[in-house]
C-alpha cells in the first residue's frame, strides 16, 4: 500500500516579535494600525507544522507538501522571501486578512475552497496540518471547522509527534494535560493534526529550496484569490492590548532557582 | 583540516547586499528584461532557454531591516521613477523646508573649547538681536550645497521595501534575505562569485547536527553592495588593495530615533533640522518630519570625534532633551531605533570600482558625498550606472571582465554628477582634522568654492588619533577623578562612559519607559533586535593578548547596542543576539595589528540577525 501522502499545511501570518501592535476601529471591523508597514512571519505554531510536514514528506516518498496561506497578497510576498528557503512546499495563496480579527468560520471557508481546488487532490490521501494555537488568535477552531468541511472526521489538536506505520496507520502524540501525552492510532488518512510545537528545529536558509520554490511562489501569489472574508457575521464589541508592564535590566549567570523566587515574590505581590 | 563538501549555485549574476545602490542596479535592469523579453542577449548563459538568471543576498533577516531615515534630492531616485508619488510609499514625503540650527549649551557640561563657550555667551547677549531662541541660533540660510530643496525625507527602510517588493512582482529577479555571504569567490584575481555563510553551527562556528555549508554561488558578475562594512567588501579590499593615496580613514555612527510626536505638534510633513554644536561640536544632528506626526531624529558620532569614551546613545538623549528638539519631541512615543556606520571618506575612500568579475556600487565603493550630506541617492545612482554598462556588454556579447566593466560602468560614474560633486566634496572636510571650527571653515570653503579651496591636512585613521581619558578630559576632569572611575566601572565590570559623563555635569537621563528609555530597552522596544540561531559570531577579537594590553576599549564604549561589553581581563565579550550590525566596533578599534596596514583586533563578519523594525 502507497503511503505517498498530500500534506497540506494551514497556515496564516503573525507580525513579526516585538512589534508595537496598536489595533485599531474600522468601517469594517477591527484592525491593526499600519498592518501594511509592520514586517510579518509565518505563525510560529504553523511554521511547526510546516517543518513537521516537511520531515514527514521526505520519510514518504511519493508524498507532496502544499501551504495553503490567507494574508494580505504583499506581506504573503515578504514572508515567502525567507521562508522559501526552508523547506520544499506549493504555495496556494489567498489574498485576505490575517490580521487575527477574522472570524474561524470564514476564515475556515475560505480555506476549505482553497483546498477542494487544488488539482487532483486524493482527500483520502490527505494529512490536514495546522496550527493548535496562533500567534495572533486561537487556530484551532479555524483547523476544527476547517476539517469539518473537508469531512475530515478524525482530529488530533496539540500534536507534539507523528508516525505512520508501514500499515498505513497513524500515530499521534497529543498534549493532554498534567505535561502528559495521550497516544492515538489512526487507521487511515485523512486526519485533521493541530500541531503544537513539534520536535524540530527551525532548518536553514538552503538557497537551492529557495529557487526551486520560488518557481510555483510566484505564479501562486499572482492568480490569488481575493477572500470573500469580511467578518460581517462577527461583531466586535471592543478590542484593547493587555496593559504591560517592563521592567528590564541585565542579569549575568544569574541562578535559575534566583530567577524563579524572583517570579515567585513578584506574582505573590501583584 | 578535512574538505567540507559544498553546494554549488549558478547564476548569471549575484548581488550582494539589498540596499539602495543594488535597488538601483536591480530596477536598472529588470525594466530592461521587462520591456525586451524574448532578446538574446538577455538569455541566461548558465540556463539556457531561461531569461538572466539574477540573485540578490541580503545579510538582514528581512528587505529594509536596520538602515535609517534620509532626506535627499533624490535626483537619480527620479530618473528611475520619473512619476514617483512618495505618497505612495510610507513614511516618505517631499522637502517642505530646511533648518540649519546651532545649538547652545544649556547644561555647561559638554568639552566645548573656549570660543564655543564665548560663542554661546555672546548669542545669548545679543539673543534680543538674533534669530536665537530655545537654546539655538537659527542660521539665516542653508548653505546651497546642503540643500535638498526638491528632494524628499524618507524612511531607507520603508523604500527598500517598496522597492524590494517592486523587483520581485516583476519576477526577475530573487532577492534572498536573511543570508549573509561570507566572502567572494576569488580565483586568480578573478572574482567567481561568492560563498555564503555556514549555518548550523555554534556561535563558536563549530558545527552541530544541522550544519550546512555556505553554498557557493557562481556567477560571471557579482556585484557587490555590502555597505560600509560589508564583508565582501572588506575582503576585496585586502585582496587588491585601495588605489594609490585612497584610504577609509573617515567614519561616523549615525543612531537614531523614530518618534510618534503629539497630536499638537504641527510641524509639517518633509520639514528638515540640521544641527551641531550640541551635545559635544564634533556631534551633528538631524530631524526629519513624516506624515502622520513621526519624526526621524537622530545625530553622527564622527571619527574624528577624539572622546574614547563616545557612547552614541546617551549623546542622542541629551540631544534630543536640548530644548529647541524637545518642544517638538516631549511626549512622544519611541516607535523604533537603530544606528549604522557611514563611511564618510567620500571620493577618497572609493576603492577598485571593477575587476574581472566584480564591481562594486554604493557606499562601499565611496559614493557618499560627505560636503551635501547625502549618500542613498549617490548609491541609487551608482547602481544604475552599473546595470547600463551591464547591459550594454550584455548587447555587446562582451565578458564582464575589468576593462569591459570600466568602459561602460566606470566611464558613467566618471561622467556624472556623483562623480563632479564627489570631487567638489573630495577634502571638504579634512579641516576637522584639526576641530570642529576648521571643519566647518574648510567645508564652507570647499562648497562655496566648488571644491577649489579646501584647508589641506593629512587624515590619519582613528585608531591613530585617540587621546587618552585623562588627555581628552584635561581640564574638565581631574586623572585622580578619572582612576576613581576607571576603578569603580572596573569592579561592575561596566562601561565608563556613563560614569565619565556624569562627573562632568551631564544629568542622569529621567526614563519614562515611552520615550526615554534604557540602551536595552531601545534594543527590544525600538529596534525589536532578534538573531536566530545556526549561525557563527560575526565580530571576534583577533588575539585575545592585545584586548588584555588595550587599556581603551574603545569597541565597548562605542557599541551602539551594548553587544560588546567588558569581560575578564580586558577581552571584551561580544553577544550576537543584541548586535544591530553597525559596524562601528570595526573602525573603532583602538589597537593596529603588528603587520600594520591599518588593520586592527576586531574581525567584523558576515551574520544575520539585528534590527527588525521597517520603520527606520
């Protein structure tokens, strides 16, 4: 039996670490200020799952990785500069929001039209990867609702570890709480893999990755589709940032065990 | 040692270094493929049935990460887009009006020399006379050869990445940021292409279990547009050398904030101050007014600015507190920071222009106009003028070889403005060799002259003209108040310049955690500093024995980012994640290495990482 798979990794764009985020009331709902100008990322859990897919795609031959990307047409652009060189994948790009204020349900839609297009897809034949968590908002109601559409029945969410069996059969190692995980076997594809952090390491910039990718990126980014998300069906009453407070100074060699009573004295005080 | 097996790219051309001046020679040169596709000569020779196979590698994690705001003519920026709408790009507006300012002193702590002081005491005398106020004299005009009248302000970031998103839609081109090349390729005094750098390895550059080797790219041209400090650069330079009587002995760090102002503040979007006289003469400084009420503001910590203890950042603070900036600037938000090195040597810091296989364009290859203060659009141009020599060798069928390469591209530059006004600049400023009043003098000489007249001197490299503590600090402060200092920063093992600057009057900053903030802070807050890992330090200590004899640490005091601090012994300790890739650590060194050649301890390198904030 073929355990040549289509692995298809979800995946929006989160703003860059550090940003100074400032949302912001629009005609059509919330929104970050200068969304344009602040530099971006593939979201951090769903980059895990690209690398995941990655490793897993290489150990399958036959197998072929698709990242399937809602965000605004140019900062998609700016974000497959880098990421191109990473890993081998086909882009198929939506242009929309990603800003994090788009509601799961058609944010899931869109995704899902994306996905039922692409050419020649064998659904029994598909691993549906994600994020658990975002950077921005909680993906695992938009990889839920997603699946749901796709009738993807068999969902794992804050998967840590994948395996497939010579059989066909798939295992998954889920985060469950109390640090512990519980371990499913799956008879068959396809399933719905909320990722957590996985089990690799960011891979290297590889520039032969980068031009080979760069071959489908671009034409992908050109015949986009623009999203039909709106969020008319989410109402927001307010938006606001947590209030923070920073503190920072320099510590060198400082014990962990110091650092904790730190945190430790600091939380009891608050 | 055993062979490291490497990767091999090829390509038609590879650039290095994605800023202004490879902006300009990539625009140059996909209009061209754009509008003759289908042309032989624009066929690739190392793909053939492919257009021109073009590569673009950028050091910085990201196009527009970590360079400055500018005001400029723009002149050559205008030739390229003739219909160019800098509304359409962010933070960018056109010049609405020019200050040039000279600040007083108001604290009467900086080492301003008798006539600065009787120069304040008298302005303030006749303040009622004058066009003074705030602490300032505004001058009555620009000086003509600094004006950018017809120009625009903008943020280089925000432009990169306007013009970095330009090249890549037309699909021409590949720009590939957040890989650092290491070094050319160089075979026979022939430059191949180039080699990337190790990934997978410990910052120690030894390898780890995701090491890849620097992949070798090879190419007929590279084009090379690393900067002041670019490591391609650097290495050219050792490997044939400068022309006779060049040298980069002029330098400068140039740090800078980006503020959010008040909404009252009304000042309006392309308004320009130029300043000097404050924190310290040799110190200059500049604000810039972007639409939306930000402010880029920022000073120049020049190399022949004789403080060993020259800490770019806590100058810019009392700076911008100088009460004729802090009006506009009080109650601001910081929105970003940053700081870069300029190579400020100008037409005499220009190295080999070309070689067979290589050229070199933008501030690297001294295009900086040191008399206008004005460097981007100089690069831009440079790198237009390369990408018609190249295409005019492409129509020709000619190699890329050294005298192909000055035929067509040299001549250009030799022909054009950069190059007549490069030479008006040429020793504008050699009179700050003897201080700040002779620079000026000299400068006003050479730019009213037209580079006729200049006060002659012979320029020494900085690690030639440091003074000691107690030689700068004469008079200001006493050698027993200095071995105090030096005593107590030695116990905390912390930088002196802080010390040093409040024992001669400066007042402490008052952080406020918006505006004022910390050194740290900046990094986190301002600059958003980052550096993945896999990747080796980029700065290193040559021989570890001079750091211990060096007494100076000039390279702690100057760090614009706090990533070299002191360590055991004297050998600095250099932290890669905290490192914004200035460069001034690279000519702030104070210790030649015995085999001369102005080469001193500190190694600078190719790496990733540093700024993350677009909006410098």
């Amino acid at each position: 039996m073929s355990n040549a798979y289509s692995i298809i990794v979800c995946a929006g764009l989160a703003p860059d670490p550090l940003q100074r985020l400032e949302p912001m009331d629009t005609p059509t709902g919330p929104a970050l200020k200068n969304e344009m100008m602040l530099p971006a990322v593939l979201d951090p859990w769903a980059a895990c799952a690209l690398y995941e897919a990655d490793n897993l795609a290489k150990k399958l031959p036959g197998s072929k990785v698709y990242l399937v990307s809602m965000a605004l047409k140019t900062k998609l652009q700016q974000v497959m500069m880098v990421l191109s060189q990473k890993v081998p994948f086909e882009l198929v790009a939506i242009d929309g929001p990603s800003n994090g204020f788009t509601d799961a349900r058609e944010c899931a839609s869109e995704l899902a039209q994306a996905i039922e297009a692409i050419p020649g897809l064998d659904k029994d034949k598909m691993l549906l990867f994600g994020g658990w968590e975002s950077a921005t908002r909680a993906a695992g109601a938009t990889m839920q609702i997603l699946g749901e559409k796709l009738g993807v029945v068999d969902q794992f969410q804050g998967v840590d570890k994948i395996e497939i069996e010579p059989s066909g059969a798939i295992k998954l190692w889920e985060r469950v709480e109390g640090g512990k995980q519980q371990v499913s076997l799956c008879e068959s594809a396809p399933v719905m893999v909320g990722w957590a952090t996985g089990e690799l390491p960011e891979p290297p910039n590889n520039p032969q990755v980068g031009m080979a990718n760069m071959r489908t990126v671009m034409p992908a980014l050109q015949k986009a589709k623009s999203a039909a998300a709106s969020s008319s069906a989410l109402k927001f009453k307010g938006v606001t940032l947590p209030a923070q407070v920073r503190e920072t100074r320099i510590e060198k060699d400082m014990p962990v065990e110091a650092i904790a009573q730190e945190l430790v004295t600091w939380i009891r005080g608050n | 040692m055993a062979q490291v097996e490497r990767q091999k790219l090829e390509a038609d051309i590879v650039c290095v270094g994605m800023g202004p001046a490879t902006g300009g020679f990539l625009t140059t040169l996909t209009k061209e493929i754009s509008e003759h596709q289908g042309e032989s000569y624009l066929d690739s020779k190392v793909m053939p049935g492919m257009p021109l196979q073009v590569l673009c590698y950028e050091r910085a994690d990201d196009m527009g990460f970590g360079v400055s705001g500018v005001v400029s003519r723009a002149r050559g920026i205008k030739q390229s887009f003739p219909d160019i709408d800098w509304s359409q790009i962010q933070m960018a507006a056109p010049v609405k009006g020019e200050k040039l300012a000279y600040l007083l002193d108001p604290i009467g702590a900086s080492c301003r020399s008798g006539l600065f002081k009787f120069s304040d005491t008298l302005i303030r005398s006749l303040k009622a006379v004058l066009p003074y106020k705030d602490e300032a004299l505004e001058m009555p005009f620009i000086p003509p050869f600094m004006e950018k009248h017809g120009g625009a302000v903008f943020s280089i970031g925000q432009f990169n990445q306007w013009v970095g998103m330009n090249l890549m839609s037309s699909g021409q081109v590949q720009i590939w940021p957040g890989m650092p090349v290491e070094k050319p390729l160089v075979e026979n005094k022939k430059v191949k292409g180039v080699r990337l750098v190790n990934q997978g390895v410990e910052k120690s550059g030894a390898e780890t279990e995701m090491f890849m080797p620097g992949m070798d790219i090879e190419a007929a041209l590279t084009v090379v547009g690393d900067g002041p400090v670019g490591a391609v650069g650097q290495y050219l330079d050792e490997e044939f050398g400068m022309p006779q009587g060049h040298h980069k002995h002029e330098w400068a760090v140039g740090m800078k904030f980006v503020v959010q102002l008040r909404d009252d503040v009304d000042l309006e979007p392309g308004t320009v101050f130029h300043t000097f006289g404050y924190p310290e003469p040799e110190v200059f400084g500049f604000m810039y007014i972007y639409p939306g009420k930000v402010a880029s503001l920022g000073i120049f910590i020049p190399s022949w600015f004789d403080n060993p203890v020259r800490t770019a950042y806590r100058y810019l603070q009392h700076w911008m507190m100088h009460p004729y900036i802090w009006k506009h600037v009080k109650g601001g938000t910081l929105k970003s920071w940053g700081a870069k090195s300029l190579q400020e040597s100008g037409i005499t810091g220009e190295p080999h222009l070309c070689g067979d296989g290589y050229a070199r364009i933008g501030e690297g290859s001294g295009s900086t106009n040191v008399l206008t203060g004005s460097g981007v659009d100089e690069a831009w141009t440079t790198g237009t003028q390369l990408a018609e020599g190249v295409i005019e060798l492409l129509k020709a069928g000619k190699p890329f070889t050294k005298e192909n390469l000055e035929a067509t591209y040299v001549a250009k530059r030799r022909a054009s403005w950069v190059q007549e006004e490069g030479k008006v600049a040429e020793k504008s400023r050699n009179g700050f060799s003897y201080g700040v009043i002779p620079g000026l003098i000299g400068m006003s000489l050479a730019g009213f002259s037209k580079g006729l007249l200049n006060i002659p001197a012979k320029l020494v490299a900085p690690h030639k003209r440091y003074k000691s503590l107690e030689q700068y600090f004469a008079g200001k402060l006493s050698v027993q108040k200095i071995a105090e200092i030096r005593e107590i920063c030695k116990k905390a093992n912390k930088t002196i310049h802080d010390e040093i600057m409040n024992a001669c009057g400066w007042p402490e900053i008052p952080y406020d955690g918006t505006l004022l903030v910390t050194q740290q802070d900046a990094l986190l807050i301002g600059g958003k500093v980052q550096a993945q890992g896999g990747f080796a330090d980029h700065v290193e200590f040559i021989d570890t024995d001079i750091c211990k004899g060096c007494g100076m640490q000039v390279c702690v005091e100057i760090c614009s980012a706090q990533a070299i601090a002191p360590g055991e012994e004297g050998v600095p300790v250099f932290d890669r994640e905290k490192c914004v890739h200035c460069g001034a650590c690279l000519w702030n060194c104070s210790q030649e290495l015995p085999q001369g050649h102005g080469v001193t301890n500190v190694k600078f390198g190719a790496g990733c990482g540093g700024l993350h904030s677009v909006e410098n």
